[in-house]
C-alpha cells in the first residue's frame, strides 16, 4: 500500500515538473533582446557565447562571429 503511495507521489512530482518547465519555455519565460547587453546573464554552455539575434538571446560558438584570419 505505502508503494502506490510513494508511485503516485512521484507521478504528482514528476508531472508537475514537466509541466512547469515547458509552460515556462513556451508561454512566457522568453529570451527577447533589443541589444547585447541585455543577453549577458543568459546561460550557454561552454564553447557558446550569448549573442542578440533577432531579437531572441541565442548560444552560437564563441568563434562563429570572429573576423577571419588572414595575413598581416
């Protein structure tokens, strides 16, 4: 008995998560920018930056934007 118990807990805990994330990622938490500065504190992992584009923050490679190399 106590392991249905324990089953539909977690069930209820889990599911709640679940939903609380995606609503957050598709109904409100979004990432909008008008200029660099307000994508700072967005988190991307380690070989991307943060970067304003179109109006969206998004993670590119930090080396994505750079000026290409050429002889000096």
């Amino acid at each position: 008995m106590t392991g249905i118990i324990k089953f539909v807990y977690l069930i209820i805990l889990f599911t709640s998560l679940f939903i609380s994330v995606n609503a957050g990622v598709f109904a409100g938490w979004t990432n909008y920018c008008r200029e660099q500065a307000e994508c700072d504190n967005y988190f991307c992992g380690a070989p991307f930056v943060p970067k304003c584009l179109y109006n969206k923050c998004k993670c590119r490679l930090s080396w994505w934007d750079a000026p290409p190399a050429g002889p000096e």
